[in-house]
C-alpha cells in the first residue's frame, strides 16, 4: 500500500510541478525521453488521484525473497480511458 502510494506521488510530480527534478533527485532527461512519459497528461488530474491504478513486481532471479532493482519494474501508469 505504501508503495503504491508513493509511486502514484511521484507520477502525480512527473506530470505537475517536477520537484523531484527542481530537487536535484533526477535529471529531467530521463523523464523527457521515457517512452511512457505522455507530455499531453501534463496538468491532468485522474480521478481520485490515481495513476497507477496496478502495479507489478518480478522477483529477482536469484531469489525470490530479494528485492528487485527500480529497473526490473515496468509501470504503466496512464489510465487506459487516456489512451
């Protein structure tokens, strides 16, 4: 549950006021090029305020009770009426 919550900031940030860039926390280059950064969402709010409304998680190979890097995460986070 935090998790999710978390996550559904920090996407609610990419599309609105981008602190975590102004913080110095990423360069804005990764979210500009990002395939699934959708510019035309910027300004939207969904309803309720969730973006991501499933989120998934793959196990590490090496062992299931170890926690997969960011980057084995794949997130869709736009509302499938959006798209």
């Amino acid at each position: 549950m935090q998790r999710a919550a978390a996550l559904n900031l920090f996407i609610d940030d990419c599309y609105h006021g981008q602190k975590f860039i102004k913080d110095g926390l990423m360069p804005a280059s990764i979210i500009a090029t990002s395939k699934n950064f959708r510019p035309n969402v910027c300004g939207i709010k969904p309803p309720l305020g969730t973006w991501a409304h499933v989120c998934e998680e793959k196990a590490n190979e090496k062992s299931a009770a170890t926690v997969a890097p960011l980057t084995s995460f794949r997130i869709t986070a736009i509302p499938l009426e959006w798209r």
